[in-house]
C-alpha cells in the first residue's frame, strides 16, 4: 500500500495539508470558548439601548396650598320665630332693610298682655305690703315664723307671675338680635301667628364664612390662622383665615369640615354663591412638570421615571402639591433629576438607557 502511495507523492501533499487545516481550526475555535467563558459579560453597545429624552428639572420653593371647592355662606343668619301667639299688627321694617342690634321689625298684637303685667304689678305690691307687716309682727312675736314663711312665698311667686307676663308683653315686639339684613318675612300684616312659627329671617354678612370639606390626609396639615384666598365663580378674589377645623369627620365622606373668616366691608351680596379655596399651607422645594409625565407604579401611586448617574432608568412616587393648567408641582424627587419627557412608556425601571437632552432632539 506505502508502495503505492509512494508513487503519487502528490496525493501525500494533499492529505498532510487537510490535516494541518483541521488542527488550526480546532485550535482557535477551543481558544475562542476559553476567552469567553474567562471573560464576564459586556454591557449592551449604545446602539442597542432604548434611547429617551431627558431634561434636567431642579427643584424650586413654592407655596403649598390644598385647592377645594367651598359654599359661602353669611357669617350669621337667624330665623325668628314666634314666642306668643297674636296677629301681625305692624310691620315695623321693610325686608331688604339693613337694621341695628335691637332695632324693632315687626309688632304683634299685645292683646290682653298689658292688662295682664298691670294686674301682676299690683299683686305684687300687695304681697310685699303684707310681708312688711308680718316681719314687724314677727319682731314682736306676734305671728310664727311658718306664717311669715307663707307670706314671703306668696311674694316670691308674685313676683314671677309678673317676670312672666312682662316677657309675654316684650315677645309681641321681634326686635333685630345682632346688627344685619332683614332677609325674609315669611307673614303679612293681620296674620295669626302660632308659638314656633317663622316670622322673618336675618342675616349678617359684614362678615362671611366660606365652608367646605377636606381630606383627611390633608387635614393634618392644617392650622387656624392659615391665609386662604377665595376665589370667586366671577374672577374676584376675596382673602380669608382658617378659623375653624372640624374635630372629627364625617362619618359618610370621611372628611372634616372647615369655615373661613372673610371681612366683607362692602356688604358684597355673595352668600350661597360657590368658591374655590386655595389655603396656604407653607413653603416646600418642589418640582415643576407636565402632567402628561405622570403615571402610576402597581399601587396606584404617582409617580415620574428619570435617569440616574449610572445611565438606568429609576421610578419615584410623588406627591401632587397642586395642579393647573400650566403643569404640576410635585415632591419627593432628587433636587435636580434628569426627567425623561420623551420615551418614558417604553422603559422599565431598572433598565439601562441611552439618553438625549430634549433641546438636541427637537
């Protein structure tokens, strides 16, 4: 066979050289599994990374301020009723009237009333004519004390006969309770009135209290004294003071209820007409952004995705301080964040980006 192979030397060429081709390939192919089971995993090239846009944001003070719709309301309104029964003999004011404290509004008929106090009066000074008399005798021992006693409560209850019948007499004259607006009158001249019927109503709105209702995760932040301005449906803005915080809430809402003092000097007709309150609750650093750049993490908490230093995405819940037209402000990001406004649907937290300030991808 060797003979045979012996005399075609170019067949040996040929098989020496597919041998040598077959080591060389083995030996890089073995060398190229060693360096990469040596080496450790490369990060992604940049043009494997999802890109996103970024804009850097740094945190500003701010007023805080809770933004809730409220009621306005006069600071005082009383509806007064009847005491005594008796008709309507005078109208001593026209509604719409604004009346001093004590001011007289409306007569009803006294009747038998001050014939009543008169005979009340004389019982009266019978009893303490007698009760004198007894106490002379009784110095002298001449009646027992028990006789006197009988006297003195005989007095005694006189006495309150007449109180009564005078502020039976004084109930047929409605005079104003506090300086205000005679509102309403629910009774005309020569109508019959019942004990605890409604006779008129007034109102004092020299002042105004402007009621509403607030969370309770927001109520603790609350203080009487607070400055409150109250924006009206009409553009106007009326400044006011927190003066009142419910001591527990409501139990279907779960909310509490607050009243705002606001002065209102020129008797501003504004009582029953609705409002927005915007109550100042201190200075805070925060930041200011599109709400569009808001979303929410598996709680349901907002939050926003910016680009730490290490190029990986990261998510923070915030809190929403306020929110306008313009945009919102936020707490509880870094000072200053690289926010991403452009991509922030496609990538995870966690994930490694490649980024783009917004300006050069416009």
């Amino acid at each position: 066979m060797f003979t045979h192979l012996s005399k075609r030397p170019w067949i040996i060429a040929v098989v020496i050289a597919i041998a040598l081709l077959l080591w060389l390939f083995s030996g890089e192919r073995f060398s190229a599994r060693d360096e990469a089971q040596a080496e450790p995993d490369k990060p992604l090239a940049a043009a494997e990374l999802a890109r996103v846009e970024v804009q850097w944001l740094e945190a500003q003070p701010m007023q805080r301020q809770h933004v809730v719709q409220g009621q306005v309301e006069a600071w005082r309104r009383v509806e007064l009723r009847a005491q005594v029964s008796g008709s309507v003999q005078k109208l001593d004011q026209d509604k719409g009237n604004r009346v001093a404290a004590e001011q007289l509004l409306l007569s009803l008929s006294p009747d038998d009333r001050p014939a009543q106090v008169a005979r009340s009066e004389a019982d009266v000074r019978q009893r303490e004519s007698d009760v004198t008399a007894a106490r002379r005798l009784r110095e002298r021992s001449l009646i027992s004390a028990s006789e006197l006693m009988r006297l003195e409560s005989e007095l005694a209850k006189a006495r309150a006969e007449l109180d009564s019948a005078r502020l039976h007499l004084r109930n047929t004259r409605i005079k104003a309770p506090f300086a205000g607006i005679y509102d309403q009158r629910a009774v005309e001249l020569g109508d019959y009135v019942q004990p605890g019927q409604s006779l008129l109503t007034l109102v004092d709105i020299d002042r105004l209290k402007v009621t509403a209702q607030i969370a309770q995760q927001q109520v603790t932040q609350l203080q009487l004294g607070q400055a409150v301005s109250v924006e009206l449906l009409d553009g106007r803005t009326l400044q006011g003071e927190l003066h009142f915080i419910a001591a527990a809430a409501d139990p279907d809402s779960r909310s509490f209820r607050i009243e705002v003092k606001v002065d209102n000097p020129d008797g501003l007709r504004l009582a029953g007409a609705s409002a927005t309150l915007h109550i100042q609750t201190g200075e805070a650093m925060a930041h200011r952004l599109s709400p569009a750049l808001l979303s929410l993490d598996e709680n349901g908490r907002h939050g926003v995705k910016w680009v730490n230093d290490e190029q990986r995405v990261e998510f923070t819940p915030v809190q929403l301080i306020s929110v306008d037209n313009q945009g919102a402000w936020v707490s509880g990001l870094p000072p200053k964040v690289a926010l991403i406004t452009l991509g922030q649907g496609f990538v995870e937290a966690g994930q490694q980006v490649h980024t783009q300030l917004a300006a050069e991808g416009s």
